[in-house]
C-alpha cells in the first residue's frame, strides 16, 4: 500500500489510523509506504527530507491531493475503498520477493527473484 500524505493534512490522520488498522489485521501480509507531498504545507519534514523520491512517486500516480492511498499499483478512487481493496489482493501472487535491511536511517530494498 502506498499512503499519500502531508503533516499538515486533517483528513490524511483518518486515513493513517484506518491503513494502520489494516496493517495490524493483516500483519506481514502487508506493508505501507508513506510518500509525504508538498501541499497543503511545503514545510512538511518528511517531505523535505527526501524531496525527490516523493516528487517521482506522486507522479508516478498523478497524485493531485491528499491523501490518496494505492494498492499494488491501483490509485484508488477514495481511501475508504482501502480495506476491501487490501482483502481482494491478499490471496494473489506476487511477482518477485523484496529482501529488506534496515541500516541506521536507510532501508535498503532488493529483489530476490520470482516468488
């Protein structure tokens, strides 16, 4: 899942508690990547810390507000479509398998073949 946000949004904090609730239902079986954009407050933290990496996710979907939430690649219509979607995608196939490693404040992500 990918969370669409900003530290200034009021409706991305609805939003958050309800994509952590799916997290904690479903566990390992699924995982959230937050991408902070640059609006409603250009001074979000999480945004300016990694500015470019944010600036080609939201393109990548043409994010045009927040929040706005993904799932395997689906930019939903509206975050309160989430839940269903996460439970439809549950039993499919992923492509390939990611290796994560946490190193002070990097993650380091690699593919390690078809699943």
């Amino acid at each position: 899942m990918e969370r669409f946000t900003n530290t200034s949004c009021g409706p991305c904090l609805p939003a958050g508690i309800m994509m952590e609730g799916l997290t904690h239902d479903y566990g390992p079986e699924t995982a959230v990547l937050q991408v902070h954009v640059n609006w409603p407050s250009p001074f979000d933290p999480f945004y300016l810390y990694c500015t470019a990496d944010n600036q080609s996710r939201w393109d990548h979907y043409g994010v045009t507000g927040v929040p706005t939430l993904c799932v395997d690649g689906k930019k939903l219509p509206s975050w309160s479509s989430t839940g269903f979607e996460v439970a439809s995608r549950l039993g499919a196939t992923a492509p390939l398998t990611i290796d994560t490693t946490l190193r002070e404040r990097a993650v380091t992500a690699r593919s390690v073949g078809d699943s």
